[in-house]
C-alpha cells in the first residue's frame, strides 16, 4: 500500500502541471480568438487545449469565423454534448447548421436549415432572456418559408420578446418585419424610435443608415452615417459597414476601398466582421 502512495503522490506535480498547461492554452487560444487570430488559436487547441465542452466550443467557433461550417457544426456539438445545458453552445450549433444550408447543394440545404432552427429554438428553451438566441431565432423564422418552420406571425412574436429586453432592439426587429411586409413608411418610423430610445448606440445609426439608403435616400444615409462616425470616431464597425453598403450599391468606390484598408489595419476584435470578409469586399472592388 505505501508503495501505491509514494508513486500516486509522485504523478501527482505532473498530473496538475497537465491540467494547468491545459487551463493556460485554453486561455491563450481564447485570447488569440478575440483578437482574430483564428488559425492560430486553433492550432494552440489542437496541441494542449483540452477536450471539455469550452475547448470543443472555442475551436467551433474558430472554424466558423474561418468559414469551415462542416467542421464548426462538428465541434458544437461536442461542445453541447458535453453540457447539454448550454444556451450558447446551441446558439453556435445553430449558426453553423445555418451557414451550411446557405453553402449547401438544394438537395441538403433544407436539412441544414430545419437544425439551425431546432438549434435556435432549444437556445431560446435553455435561456429564454438571451438576446442574441432570441435575435437569431427571429431572423430565422423572418427569412425562412412556411414549410421550413418560418413565418411572420412567429417572428412577430419573437420582436415583442426582444422589445421586453431590449426596447431599441426590438424597434428594429419590427422594422424588418414591417418592411418584409412592405410597410417601408412603419419600418423607418421604426428604426428612427431605435434611434432615438438608444441615440448613442452606433449599431442604431447604421441600421437606419442602411435602410435608408436601400429605399433611394441617400442624403439622409449619410448623414445618419456622418452621426455614427461623430459618436464612434474611428470605429472599425462603421468604416466596414459604410464601404459594404457602398460597395453592393456600386458608388463611392474609390472611398469603399480607402475604408476597407483603413480597416484592415484596425485592432479588429472577434466581434467585428473577419479580415477575410474585408479582403473578399476589396476584390470586388477591384473587379469593379
């Protein structure tokens, strides 16, 4: 028996130095995540990050933002099996199932599309006050035809659960049904009381910024544009948001493009569109 002890109190340093060297990759690639380096924070997991479900997510989530929607699918649900309570695991899964229908043949894109619901629904199930489950789980049932589980009256019901928890953000879910609906006048009232409930969130500004120039108002655009840039001097968000908008309507391309490399030289976070999305604007850019 003593025998057994010394050699069990032997292992012990290098079984704690294991998890410790797990618990420090993990943080690092987390790290590495946030500051879009998504290869790298990748390569990190797949050395020493451990197989819980944080790892297994983590390393979903840097195959989503690096656009393998296969491998990010195959990741989240490891992570979700592993705590099949987690709101936000499921959340991911369903972004992924999403993504791959939009990439995917006719043939599997609706089964793609009926996980990506199921996913979002059960999000919504686990953590009811989650405004990101919630927002998704929106744009879903928005976009999605009747026979895949969409509809505006589930969406609608859906905006009225975001306006309890976010009363600006809900202005805005309404206004993208409004304007689904073709009510364009109700969905600029909408976006404009967005505005004016959040007047110093930029994320406001750019909606109705957006919108206003898909409905030929440009000068109003703008300015709602020139508003974003005056509240968020220097904010990566806006300079990409304003040169896409430019881009997909084939104006100002000479200033989409000095945007977009303003851009990529910014301190990007995980929450700012990827490098890569910049990279793909500019070369429509330049084919232009």
């Amino acid at each position: 028996m003593r025998v057994v002890v010394v050699l069990f109190l032997i292992a012990l340093p290098a079984l704690f130095g294991q998890d410790s060297a797990k618990i420090g990759d993990l943080s690092e690639a987390e790290h590495l995540y946030s500051h879009t380096d998504y290869r790298a924070s990748l390569t990190l997991l797949r050395e020493g990050g451990g197989s819980s479900g944080k790892a297994y997510a983590l390393a979903g989530q840097d195959y989503y933002m690096l656009g393998n929607f296969k491998k990010a699918s195959q990741a989240f649900e490891r992570a979700l099996a592993a705590e099949p309570a987690n709101s936000e695991y499921a959340l991911w899964l369903g972004r992924s199932y999403g993504r791959r229908a939009e990439t995917a043949s006719p043939l599997f894109a609706p089964k793609y599309a009926g996980k990506a619901r199921t996913c979002f629904e059960k999000a919504v199930a686990l953590d009811p006050n989650s405004e990101d489950a919630l927002s998704d789980l929106f744009s879903y049932y928005l976009e999605a035809p009747g026979f895949l589980g969409g509809g505006y009256k589930k969406a609608e019901q859906i905006a009225n659960r975001i306006a309890q928890l976010d009363p600006s953000q809900g202005h805005v879910a309404q206004a993208e049904l409004a304007e689904k609906r073709k009510e364009f006048d109700t969905a600029e009232e909408e976006l404009r009381w967005a505005v004016q409930v959040a007047p110093t969130k930029v994320g406001r500004l750019l909606d109705l910024a957006q919108y206003l120039a898909r409905r030929g108002q440009i000068a109003e655009s703008e300015a709602a544009f020139d508003q974003a840039a005056k509240i968020a001097p220097n904010s990566p968000r806006v300079d990409f948001a304003r040169a896409q908008l430019y881009i997909e309507q084939h104006r100002n391309l000479a200033q989409a493009k000095a945007l977009l490399n303003k851009y990529l030289q910014s301190n990007l976070t995980s929450n700012d569109p990827s490098r890569a999305q910049a990279e793909k604007l500019l070369k429509e850019v330049a084919g232009a």
